[in-house]
C-alpha cells in the first residue's frame, strides 16, 4: 500500500478530524498531483449528493488507490458505518482499490465475508462483490482503526458504479411503493398520516384487517410493527413490504388474519434520517430508539406520534394491544433472531418465547439459539423496553433483528447471503407465524379448498407459503379449536404453553426459496481477477 503523508488528516475516533466532514461530495474529480486541464477518462468522479448517498471525502494515495470516508451522521459525529456513492468517468479495465477508512464500528460481518453491493448503468440490479476481493483489518496508517478495502475492476466506460453497505431503501421508494398499494383500492388497507417529520416527511401508518374489525364498538386484537428507526437499516424496510405484501394478498392465510387480527404498522419511523444518509441518527442527532421514555413532540416528532397511538390503544377497553414488533438489522450477527424482555411472572416469561419459537419453524433464516432476553440498563430508552414495561401481561414487545449479511441454515456451516427477496421472505414468515400463534390453522384448511379460478401471479409466487399444519396432516391433532373473534389469547393460551412449545419443535420446515450461492454472470469474477493485489496486511 502506498506511503500515505504524514500531514493528511486521518480519521477513527468520535470527534477527531471527520468532524470537518460537513457533508457528502458532489461531483468531485479526484486528479493526479500537478495534473492540471480538464478531466480525462480514468480521472474518477465520485458523487454522493443524491438520496441516502453517504459519502464525506475522497483521498488519492496512488494512482490506482483511494482512501473514501464516510459521513458522520447529521449532528452526531459517533456513527459512521451506512456508505452509498457513484463513481463514473472510468476506463474500461482500470482496476482500483477503495478503503473505507472511517467505520465507527469495529465489530464487523466483514470479517465473516460480507462483502460491498455495487450495481451499474447497464446492470441495475444490486450484487454482492466476490468476498476474495475484500479485506478488514487494523490499519496502522488511520491510528490502528479498523479499514475494509476492496479492490474493484471497471469494466465498461460509459457506465456509472454504484456502491453501498447493503441494499438502500429510499423514502421515495416506500411513497411510491405505498401509493401503489392505495391504488389498489383493497377495502382491507387503509393508509393514513400519523404526523410530520422535523422536515415535514411524511410518517405513514397503515392499518390491514377486515372493515368488519373497524366498526365502531368492535373489540380489536391489535398488532403493531414498526421499521427504520435506524435509517441505514435497510434490511428492516425489505422485512416490512413481505409483511405488508403478504397481509394485504389473496392467499388464505392472510385472509384468515385479516379477519381476526388488525394489523397497525408504521414502517419508517425515521424519515429524515433515511433521506439523508445516516446510519443511525435523525436529522438533530438524536437515536431515536433511545427516546421512547419522553419523546419531544418537536425534536422527535414521528416518535411522539407513534407513542400517543399506542398509550392511546393501552387506554381504550376495546382494543387489545397484543404484540409490539419493533424490526432492525444487525451488523455483526448471521440469521434473524428476536430480543424480548425479562418478567419476574414465570408464566408470562415462557409465553414470551412461543411466538419467536414458532417463527424458527415457519423460516430456515430465523435463529432461536440467537434470540435473548434482557433488561439490560443501556437499552432501558427503547421501544421493546419501554413498551415491555408499560403494557399489560397480555402484551409482548420484541425487536426483531435481521442480519446485513447472511443466514447459515441448521447443520450446516455455509454463510447463504440474503438478497432483497430473501429479506421480504422472512417478512412474509413473521406475517405467516401470528395463524400458529393463535391457532387458526384449521380455518385456513376450510378456505383454502381449491377453487377453479385463475391464479394472479402474486398468488403463485406465495403458493407452498402455507403453514405446516396443510402440508403435515399429522400435525392437526395438535392444532387445536378455532379461536373465537371475542376472546382473549390468555384465555386459550395459558393453559396450553406445553402444547405450543412441543408443537414449535416438533413442526416440519416449510419449502423455502432457494438461491444460488454463486454470483451472478454479468459481474463475473473479473472484478479482480488479475494482477493487482492488496499487500499482505496479516501482521497489522
């Protein structure tokens, strides 16, 4: 690696010279020392200044190296981690390497084989890089913090590269995928404003169950998922389209929940902060999962509003706030698993883990052994504590984690990369769990009698999706009697702990997609693939 100069700033630590990082470059030529002239082709243009783009500053090393550090989030200079930029004035072959030389964070999946995402012009579709290309270790150049480098070869000229941390998920995405669902014009959907952003972003609620559950004077049985509180969690927003894609589709299942539960779900709690780029903060800095307790109706606005919804739905006789779901990424474990609480009532202890025990059997991504209970003093400000403190026994409160990365299937050891598929898969499983949770499983069995009718091509996409009960007959004897629409889940659930739990281990898996585990074509292998090699770093 070459001789960095001693004068350049260097970055790593909180507050140090990436403070001077005021915001994402625009544009910007990076041009050889004394070159002076117009930009000629293979003077590199990088550019962040677009939505969820992250990307402060650019240094040049050597010809064919480049030292790129993330933006700090707005008003918060502790978390740099989310990086989403372009590159384009490249030749074709140039062959590059990229450190990214500022990560707040030391824990990594990167030393799990994680790798960037890059698409470009002519290939739209996001990809993961081979992870022979990309390298995380100790940098004594940057005061021994952690650097990933990752060596890329351009191979077509007129392309613009595109490179991110994970898939993004832009709010503008979301309000075009939210107004094609209104479009629709689904009786059982219905999208509302819950209130502003500090920069009057929309925060949107949308509520999915039969208009019967809405009428007034009906009794609901509610469940409330949110997302993106984190913005640079973007897994968390591909995890709530399956949900909701699922929720509002044709398939028996979701008809069957629409009609006994009523599903309140506020997918992007923060915004400003997915607009902008950041990682984990709101525009004013703040981490707005640690402000659950007192929320500021005007410095965390969107928060504020989900909460007076919830207390609200707490006060009201008629509705039964029965789960709280709270979706996240996490940056340095495989699979998805669950965090729940810790109660001093054995009974309410146990009957917390059914539901992320059923939701193991219902996905191949999802990882009991990895969930935990805890009532650790650092989280006391989020949502799944708070919520777990201030709702009845009645009530369970979980955040879910999904990992940026991968998921290792039980027995065996391969890393299976998520794609953006694989993460609304898991969405539709979590939708699917809640029929075993409250055992309407044999209703599904009635409605789901095959009918000659065409089938959309949504229908067909979600066909095997059925739960386990309708492809393992033999399990209906522990299934159960339907539910009646005006009880209570305590009333038919404390009783049955034992049979849940036996059934959550005894249930078969469920057909999954499958992906391919190598990469695709179009990118080849030749993004590295000759002469240049990263210098060996093994002894840093």
């Amino acid at each position: 690696m070459a001789e960095r100069s001693q004068t350049a700033p260097e970055a790593g630590n909180n507050t140090g010279n990436d403070d001077v990082i005021g915001g994402n470059v625009s544009k910007y030529v990076v041009l050889p020392t004394g070159y002076y002239g117009q930009p000629r082709k293979g003077h590199l243009i990088f550019d962040a200044c677009f939505e969820s783009g992250n990307l402060g500053r650019v240094d040049q090393i050597s010809e064919f190296e480049y030292d790129l550090f993330i933006r700090p989030d707005t008003c918060n200079p502790r978390f740099r981690v989310w990086f989403n930029f372009t590159v384009e004035n490249v030749k074709e072959s140039q062959r590059v390497i990229f450190n990214v030389v500022n990560f707040s964070k030391t824990k990594s999946l990167y030393r799990d084989g994680m790798a960037p995402m890059v698409k470009s012009t002519s290939r739209p579709k996001w990809q993961r890089l081979p992870p022979k290309n990309v390298y995380y270790y100790r940098c004594p150049d940057h005061r021994k913090n952690y650097v990933m480098s990752f060596a890329f070869c351009f191979d077509q000229e007129e392309d613009i590269y595109q490179f991110a941390y994970c898939y993004p998920y832009t709010y503008t995405r979301f309000q075009h995928y939210l107004d094609s669902l209104q479009k629709r014009n689904m009786d059982y959907f219905f999208r509302e404003q819950l209130g502003q952003s500090v920069q009057q972003r929309q925060l949107d609620l949308l509520t999915i169950t039969s208009p019967e559950n809405l009428r007034e004077g009906a009794e609901q049985k509610v469940i409330f998922i949110t997302g993106r509180v984190h913005p640079g969690e973007t897994p968390s927003s591909f995890v709530c389209q399956g949900i909701i894609d699922f929720l509002v589709s044709h398939h028996p299942v979701a008809c069957i929940l629409r009609e006994h539960l009523v599903f309140k779900i506020a997918p992007m709690l923060n915004p400003d902060g997915v607009y902008l780029g950041n990682y984990r903060c709101s525009l004013m800095g703040f981490d707005l999962n640690r402000h659950w307790l007192d929320p500021s109706p005007w410095a965390h606005p969107t928060l504020h509003g989900v909460k007076q919804l919830i207390v609200q739905m707490y006060n009201d006789p008629k509705t039964s706030l029965e789960f709280y779901i709270d979706i996240h990424a996490h940056s340095t474990m495989m699979n998805g698993f669950m965090y729940g609480n810790i109660f001093e009532d054995e009974e309410r202890f146990q009957r917390q883990a059914i539901f992320p025990k059923l939701l193991c059997q219902n996905a191949e991504d999802f990882s009991y052994s990895s969930t935990s209970f805890n009532r650790d003093a650092v989280k006391a400000g989020t949502g799944r504590r708070f919520l777990g403190g201030l709702l009845d026994h009645t009530s369970y409160c979980y955040t879910l984690e999904v990992s940026f990365y991968s998921y290792i299937i039980g027995g065996t050891t391969a890393a299976v990369p998520y794609t953006e598929e694989a993460y609304m898969k898991l969405g539709r499983n979590v939708a699917r769990t809640f029929l075993d949770y409250y055992r309407l499983n044999p209703l599904v069995e009635k409605v789901a009698v095959p009918m000659p009718r065409l089938r959309s091509s949504e229908e067909r996409r979600l066909e095997g999706e059925l739960p386990s009960c309708l492809r393992a007959r033999r399990e209906s004897d522990m299934l159960g009697v339907p539910m009646p629409a005006d009880s209570q889940p305590s009333e038919y659930l404390s009783s049955d702990i034992q049979k849940h739990l036996e059934r959550a281990s005894s249930a078969l898996s469920l057909d999954l997609i499958t992906y391919s585990r190598s990469g695709p074509a179009s990118w080849k292998d030749m993004t590295m693939s000759n002469n240049l090699l990263l210098p060996d770093h093994s002894s840093h």
